[in-house]
C-alpha cells in the first residue's frame, strides 16, 4: 500500500516517536522543526528530542503509574523508550538519562529511517494533507494562533520551570553524602545536602525573600503544581518544603549518625555523575540570586552552576472540549500530540507520540482507530483528557487517580492495589494488542 507523506511539526519527543513510528509502518514522513532558526526560552540545543526541565522519566516500578506506563510503551515498541534505557544514567528506581546522549540516540534513529525527511525552520500555518502537531508547550506565537483558531477552542497557560544542575566537582563531599531515602534499589544514587534546623530557617527565610524574575505573586490557578518553584513551595509554608522536596524521611547523615533536619537531594544529570540536578528546585530567581541563595546549602558553599533554574509559560488547548479521543481535531486531518494536548511528562509526550502514530496510520489504511484499555495507565490518561466531563482542564500526568477501580470488592493496602492495577492493565493491553494484528503483527 502506498500512503500519502505525513506532516509531524515538532522535533521533541511526541514528534519523534510519532515518525518512528509511522515509518516503521511504511508511512513517508515530513518531520519539521523550527530550531535553530527560531530557539524558544527554555531550549539550548538545535537537537531533536532536547529534555528542557528534568532528565529524569520518572519511575521504573511497574506497580507505580509512570513504571506502569513505560512497560505499556515498551509492549508496544516505543523507539524513544528504548533509547532512554539506552541513555540511562543511575537514579535508584526511577529512568533518568544523560541528556546528550539521549537527544544523539534519538537523531540516530530518525536519520537511520529513510522515511523521514528533516525540515528546519518555523511553521506558521497549519500543513496541508494529514498532519500531526506535536510543537510543544513552546509552540511559536504564529502557530499557537493557528492550532486555537482550529480547535475553536480556548487556550489555557501555566507556567513550568526547570532546576538548576551544578558542577559535581565543585560539591563538597565532605558534607554532601550518597544515601537514596530508604536504602531502596539502587542504595547511593542521590546525593544529599544535609540541613540542620538553624541552617534550614535561615536558608528557607533567603529562598522566599530573593528576588524572582516575575515580581508578583502568581495566581495559584496558573501553577502546576507539579512543577512549582520551590520559593513559591516555601512561600506556602515555613515547613513546606521540608516535607516535600527536601523532606529527610530515610536518610542517616553519616557525620552524625542521625536523621538530618531536612535535606536537598542531588541527582546525576549524566553517566559519568560529572554534573547535578537540585531535585525539586525549579525556580523562578533570577540568576545572581540563584547563586547565593543556592550557595547557602550546605556542601554547595562553592559551587558552579553549569545551568541555572530558568521559568517559561507553556500553553495547551482545552481538549475534553476540542479534541476527539484520539486527540484529532473533529472535521479535519490533524491531530495533536504531547504537551499541547496538556499531558504532562516526558514519558507521556513519548507515549502520545506513539498513539498519535497509530492512529494516523489507521486513518491512512482504513483500519479502525486505537482506544486503549481504560485499564492502563496511557489508556486512562487519554480517556481522562478526552472526556467532556473533565471540568477546568490541567496537564496531568498518569496516575492511578484517574484508572477505573477494582470491582472484586476485595480491600488492599495502596501497595497491593496498585500492583493489582497494573496485573490487570497490562493483562488487558495484551488482549488488545493481540486482536489488533494489522498494527501489531508481532504480537498476533
């Protein structure tokens, strides 16, 4: 069968799955993205799939919605998936890559697909012919006009925000010690930056007093909370954050043998632990504040930041009202995938890009469209986004808030029920898999 070329805007990781993808099934594909001719606030590369905010995928646990999710992709042979693994760095239970190596692996497998034909430069217009429209949260001006006056429909805006990552030789070990909270799979991965309680209030009193890029407070509607920054945390709440982000619950300060006040923990932003994400601070201070607030932690006295925090306004459509549930505009031959659809995560934006994929290729070759099983985590997500029920609309992020519960009236501790959760989505997604063999043909 000969199928007519697809159109992908949008170089990240929704765009990219979603033209694996759609080569792998013989579909040619136009993959366009406007860097480096046109950058955006938070990127620093031109390369495709650049991982903007954390490098972690979240956790690998297939009893936890984000574990779940990933062996849902890899069930169904997500490309991008893989080459995290590949790209893996350590982080105890959770997936968190090396950032370059990621993005290189990622351009590998897209120049490797004869298929896909790159196009750099910014699209203002919608394309012709069928079309996928996976820009992002930083979807340019122009074209954010053109998608809203398709869907008809109101865009939302939030704002997200990116951690700073240090130099790891500018760390003082003597202070800072490895230890994952709970001694959980893989021991040492984190590093901790211990806080006595004098130490914390001083350091907690400079956080919410320095000076922030936006000088108002911001209305708390706008903030996803999971990518708060971690002033606005502590502005919440004297403690706040002591019992979030820098929560102590689990670590042993070896100095004193004793659990610390509260503790920022480190995680390795690559394979050789040569830098250091401050895990849950996202930030929106400027950057001279940033080194002396930041500088107040104990064991960073000096150090070097190799990127500071940076805050950036995303935007995404109201989808349970204008998009149907395979996230195509009714009436037209676009679809849309990743964070514009106001999924939100780096693993969602993979998995968006492969159902999109999916469900452009069945519309191209007749077959049916995918509805995944409610049951999953992916599956429940969509059915989520989609549903016209869903009132005042924010991106979410998988979870088993949103999954259909048991019905065998049996009661379980959260554990069992989530393992119980997963047993059965998965059991289900094979079901599903093997009846559509035309999409599937491994796994009829």
């Amino acid at each position: 069968m000969t199928f007519e070329r697809v159109t992908i805007v949008g170089g990240g990781l929704a765009g990219c799955e979603c033209a694996c993808q759609l080569a792998d099934r013989g579909v040619p594909v136009l993959l366009r993205e406007m860097r480096p001719a046109v950058s955006s606030p938070a990127h620093r590369t031109s390369r495709l799939a650049e991982l903007v905010c954390s490098n972690s995928l979240k956790s690998t646990r297939v009893d936890s919605a984000a574990g779940l999710l990933k062996e849902e992709l890899r069930r169904m042979g997500s490309v991008l998936l893989a080459c995290a693994e590949r790209a893996a760095v350590p982080a105890g239970g959770a997936l968190a890559v090396d950032r370059e190596v990621f993005s290189r692996a990622v351009e590998d497998e897209v120049a490797s697909r004869p298929l896909i034909e790159q196009q750099r430069g910014e699209v203002t217009s919608i394309p012709d012919g069928p079309c996928v429209i996976a820009a992002g949260p930083l979807c340019s001006a122009a074209l954010s006009r053109q998608v809203l006056d398709l869907v008809g429909g109101d865009a939302l805006s939030f704002f997200d925000a990116a951690a700073p990552i240090v130099d790891a030789t500018t760390i003082d070990r003597d202070v800072v010690f490895a230890q994952s909270r709970y001694d959980e799979r893989g021991g040492g991965d984190y590093l901790n930056a211990p806080f006595t309680k004098d130490e914390y209030d001083v350091f907690i009193d400079a956080l919410v007093s320095a000076e922030r890029v936006v000088l108002k407070d911001f209305e708390r509607r706008e903030l996803f909370q999971a990518c708060q920054p971690a002033e606005e945390v502590a502005r919440t709440g004297h403690d706040a954050i002591r019992f979030g982000a820098m929560k102590p619950v689990g670590l042993i300060d070896p100095r004193t043998g004793k659990r610390p006040w509260a503790a920022v923990q480190l995680r390795a932003e690559n394979a050789e632990c040569t830098a250091y994400n401050l895990v849950g601070f996202q930030t929106n201070l400027t950057f001279s504040e940033q080194k002396r607030v930041f500088r107040m932690i104990p064991g960073l006295e000096r150090a070097e930041f190799f990127r500071y925090g940076v805050m950036h306004r995303n935007t995404f459509v109201d989808a349970p009202r204008v998009l149907d549930k395979t996230f195509a505009v009714p009436g037209t031959r676009v679809r849309l995938a990743g964070q514009i659809t106001g999924t939100e995560g780096y693993t969602e934006a993979i998995a968006s890009g492969l159902l999109a994929a999916l469900n452009t290729y069945a519309d191209l070759s007749g077959a049916p469209r995918v509805e995944l099983p409610v049951t999953g985590a992916l599956g429940s997500l969509v059915a989520y986004a989609t549903d016209h029920a869903t009132e005042d609309y924010q991106p979410m992020h998988v979870n088993f808030g949103v999954v259909p519960p048991l019905s065998d009236g049996v009661r379980r501790s959260k554990r069992d029920r989530y393992a119980a959760y997963s047993s059965r989505a998965l059991g289900d997604l094979d079901a599903y898999l093997a009846s559509r063999a035309e999409l599937f043909p491994s796994r009829g």
